[in-house]
C-alpha cells in the first residue's frame, strides 16, 4: 500500500470518506451527486474531469468533446432524478491551442447547455501542457433518488443499448472501422435526461453507467445492502462483433441509467421505450450474472481509475 | 488571434461571457463568486484549480498544498461576504504518487475544514502524469458583496501585508533565502476570514487580491464603472528586498481583501486591526497610483494566466 496505485480508487474513496465527517442532513461521498436539502427544494452537485490522453485523444473532435464533457455530468445528476440548472467550468488549456478549436468547443457548449436550459455561471481558466475540462454541475430535484434505497425482491432495469460506448473506444484506438452509433456513443454521449420524467414515479434506487454496468450495479448492492442476479441474455447489447460481451458489460461510459423498482410497476415500466429488464434483487449480498443458465465469473467488473 | 495566448485570459472569458446567457435572477460570471439567491439565504459558489509545475513546484509540502488549496477558494467566499460550508474536490494523481504523501494531504485539508466548519461533499478522482487539484466550494451569505457595488467619493482599503507571497515565490523558484512569513504567504496563505464580520457592515464593493493588487483593484473599477487614485506609501508592503515595489502590488497569491468604503465609516473601519486606507475612488475610470506625489506608471498590472 505505498503508491496511489496499490491503493486503487475505492481504496482512495473509502480513505477520505474515513477521515471526514458529513453534515447530518446533507447526502455525501458515495453517490453520483450529493444533496443538499433546502426549504422548498433539494440540491443536486456533482462534479467530473476530463484529461487530454487519459480519458479522450487529442484528435477527439472539440465540438463532440462538449457534448461529452456537458452530459457526463448531466447523467450524475439524472441519476439522483434531477434537471441540471447551473454549471461552472474550469478549463486547463494549452496556450498555443488555436482559438478556432475553442469556438467550436464553446459553440457545441452553448447549444448543449440552452438546449438543456444549464447556465453557465462561473469557473476558471488556466494554462497548462494539455487539455483538461472540470464541470461542476448543480441541478435540482424534489425527491433524490439514491443508490442506497434500493430493497430486496425487485426489478432491476437499464435503459438503452450497453457497450457501444467501448466498442467505439475500441475502434479509435486501433484504428479499425466501427459504426456511427458506437463511435457516437463514446464521442458525444447524450445522457437519459429524456426518460427522466417517465422513470422517477419508479425508482427506488438508481446509478448512471459510467465504469461498466456490472461495477455500477455493484455499487447499488453494496450502498443499499443487497443482492443482485442479473441475465445477459436480457441486457439490450450492442451488436458489434469487436468486444465480448463481458467487455461490453464492464467497460462504462454509456451514460445509460440502470435502477430498481417495485415488481407492481413492471407493466408500466416496461411500456416505456427503450428500457430492459434484467434481473431482479435479492437478500444475497452477491451480484451473480447468468448466461442462459449459467453463471459467469467476470474478471474484472469495470473500469479501473489506477 | 490565432491561439489562446494571443487571446489572453480577459479576453477567453470576454468571449465566453458574451456567449453564455445568464439567469436574472443570478449573478454569474465575472466576480469571486457567483450568487445564487434562495429564499432565506444566498449561494455563493468558487471553483479554483492548482496544478503542478504551473501554480505549485513539485516539491511543495504537500501539507502547505493542502492549505493553499482550500484557502484560495474560502477567499473568493470571503471576498463576496460569506463563509464557506461544502466543497467538492477533483483531484489528478500520479498513480506512483506515496500513499503518504497523499495522506499528509488529506490530514491538513481535514484539519482546515474542521476550522472552517466547511464539509467535503464529494468530487472525484483520476489518474494523469502530475498532481492537479480543482476545489468547487459553496458558501453562504445574508448579504452578498459584490465587485459592481462601489461608488465614486469611497475610500479603498485594503487588509495585510501585501507582496509577501511575491516574495515567497520568488526565493523558492531562485533558491534565496527569505523570512518565514513571505514562505508561509505562498506555500499556505491563509484567507481573511477572520475580518470578514468587521469589514462586511462597510464594504459597498469587495475581491481577494490573487492576481495582483493593482489588476485586482481595477477589476473594481471596470465592474463598478469608477476610477482609483492608489497611494504606494499608504500600503503596507513587504519588507523583503528582494523584489521592488511594483513586483509586489502586481504578482498576487497574497489572499488579502481589497474594499471600498463610504467616508463617513473611516473611523470605525481604522479602529480594525491590520486594515491599511490606500485610496480613494472617483469618476475617472482610470486606476492611477501615486508614490509620493508621483503617478507612476507600472509595465503591468497583474498575473497573466496565458
């Protein structure tokens, strides 16, 4: 346990969350956002960066880049049920970048933010050898929906297509062709913003997929203390042949939402677009995944940050 | 225009204000803070970033870091009337980094938010080649202090020793000798937090001194649409002799409070301890700086970011 390294992300987080305390009525360190209860309404903040050459290529184009930068944290703030209000932005820039990539940045930025009603209220700008983009996003809600509130014997659902996210990754890495939608998924993904509305009557517990559907739905057993079976063959894949599904369903980044609800609400659940069931929870404490009746042992459940 | 240097710091932030709508009922960017009204109280939030080799050296205790961190962003609450309740930290690490190096970290930064009454809410981390550390804090205030809010016929005051920091900076980069105090005022500047109850009945217009005294001063001007007249001698500089005068009114890092203040509460505000009157405001819109009956007419103003 010397480096950062050794440590591993969880490693850190459990760390910090030891050495400070949370105000009694304030929801911390451990969800997509916290929340700050106010008289009439509730807070949602959340907070997420992106580096030049850690999480995008430098050819990664500044208009997509936007998008990505903008609904990644959207998608934190979907996930606790919320609508994004207001955000601040740091950026770290390279001074001989060409202010013709920023405009196109900044256009693609403002669009995303008007058309999601987001302002831009603040942030700060920096020169460094690379780019990095922080977003601090506040949104709002009138019940947060968390990860720890899910109970055992319910459904578990996950909206859109999983893994086309890391088929597109994969395809920019190596250079080989893929389609549009996978590289569409991991260049500009748009967060569920959309099925929001139809989701929250329903929800007893919910996380965005952003390290891989298998870690996430992890984090959800862990906070609310249960357990989770849950069915390939039911996850609405992605048809691309260049990653396993196992690969699919542990790499992240589709900003899809994956939740819980009451067996009672499966008809009106599942009369809404796009969404899948697949599994259900349990007492277990374990999250076993089955193909065709068997059960996978995955090697790793998602991405790792060290 | 063709890069982010030619542009220039003032000018990246002209262009993205013009392209950002803000709410009415929000101040956004271009103060310390941005206000956000609710019904019993107002938001301010700050976001700040360090990063090494461009605001910190590699060597910098990482306890002094942990100081530094927090405490530029508490000024920037500070600076608007507030006190600081909730942060969230983003933090880029080395993955060979020292657990404890990181742990010396956490420890100060733990102790000075226990000071400060202020809880870490959240954040995130992730791996790059060098430490880079981006705090979003939320503050509060019945009263927010704002730049645009001063007045011609004010006094200008400022609080502590200015130019320390400069100093600090500048034996640690050449490898001088220098007293503690202008070490200390670089490597864990401390915010004027402390004044903050004393100054906030008087000040019509307040900012923290970051990028210079003298562009942090003008930053007043052009946001209140006043003019200064700023008198060398009545400033309580560093004694160091390393640098010159003018080097020390327009480095910054220094976290002291600049303000205005009608006349007629002279007295009471010169009863304060640590409080200097270095000025007066007109309606020249021009900032001139005397140093003994001599205008004198510095090369710079401040700090600039590209």
């Amino acid at each position: 346990m010397n480096t950062i390294k050794d440590l591993g992300e969880f490693g850190l987080i459990e760390k910090i969350k030891k050495l400070f305390d949370n105000p009694e009525n304030a929801i911390g360190i451990g969800d997509d956002c916290a929340v700050l209860p106010f008289d009439k309404t509730n807070l949602l903040v959340t907070v997420d960066t992106l580096i030049e050459n850690v999480h995008f290529f430098s050819n990664h184009p500044m208009d997509k880049l936007a998008i990505k930068a903008i609904n990644i944290n959207i998608s934190d703030i979907v996930a606790c049920g919320g609508y994004p209000k207001w955000a601040f932005l740091s950026l770290s820039l390279n001074p001989e970048m060409k202010t013709s990539s920023l405009e196109m940045f900044f256009d693609s930025l403002q669009k995303n933010f008007s058309k999601n009603n987001i302002f831009l209220l603040g942030g700060n700008t920096t020169k460094d050898d690379k780019l990095s983009i922080n977003i601090t996003l506040i949104g709002e809600t009138d019940k947060p929906i968390l990860r720890s509130s899910a109970k055992a014997n319910q459904d578990v659902y996950v909206t859109g297509k999983i893994g086309c996210a890391a088929c597109g990754f994969f395809a920019l890495k190596n250079n080989v062709t893929e389609s549009n939608e996978c590289l569409e998924k991991f260049l500009a993904p748009q967060a569920r913003i959309d099925l929001i509305d139809k989701i929250k009557p329903y929800a007893t517990a919910m996380i965005d997929i952003s390290d891989g559907l298998l870690q996430d739905a992890m984090h959800i057993c862990t906070s609310s203390n249960i357990g989770m079976d849950i069915f390939l063959e039911n996850i609405n894949l992605c048809e691309s042949k260049h990653l396993s599904n196992i690969d699919k369903i542990t790499f992240g980044e589709d900003y899809e939402l994956l939740f819980c609800a009451d067996k009672k609400h499966r008809n009106s659940l599942l009369e809404i677009n796009d969404i899948k069931l697949i599994g259900y929870t349990n007492n277990s404490k374990k999250l076993i995944i089955y193909n065709k009746g068997e059960i996978i042992i995955p090697q790793k459940y998602g991405f790792k940050h060290f």
